[in-house]
C-alpha cells in the first residue's frame, strides 16, 4: 500500500496548537467528512500489523494556502501485509 497522509504537528507547535482546537471544536470533522487533525497516522500505520514498513515525514509546500498549511507535516510510505 502507498500512501500519503497528514499527521499531527510536533507538540507545542502553533500549528499542533491549531489542530488541537480544530480538533476539539468539531468543526474540521464536520466540515471535511471526518477528518482528524489530532491522527498520529505514521504510528498508526507502523502498529497496525504489515510485514514491513518504510515511511517518511515530509513537508509539502504550502505557502499561499492557509487550509493546506494546517494539514501539515505529512508521512509518505509504502507498507505491505503479511503473506
């Protein structure tokens, strides 16, 4: 499996701060069809019982673009199950 996801800022962040209310508020769920910004999707992915892993987190540019700048930092990675 491939993917790309956002994940949740490092604590204390301005921005981690932001998804934290976001998140509370429910209104980034509401809005987004279930969205969270409070995910640890990177740990998720490494628990969840695949064979292997290899994942990265990146940033993505996202200068210009308020909505894109809050789904920031993001884990890029291929994961595959178990034979």
């Amino acid at each position: 499996m491939y993917y790309l996801e956002h994940v949740l800022a490092r604590p204390w962040t301005f921005r981690y701060l932001v998804q934290q209310t976001l998140t509370k508020l429910g209104l980034w769920k509401l809005l987004l069809d279930g969205c969270k910004l409070d995910r640890n999707t990177d740990q998720e992915i490494l628990k969840a019982g695949f064979s292997h892993v290899d994942q990265q987190r990146i940033n993505i540019d996202t200068s210009g673009l308020i909505v894109f700048s809050i789904i920031a930092p993001h884990v890029l990675g291929v994961a595959t199950k178990k034979q």
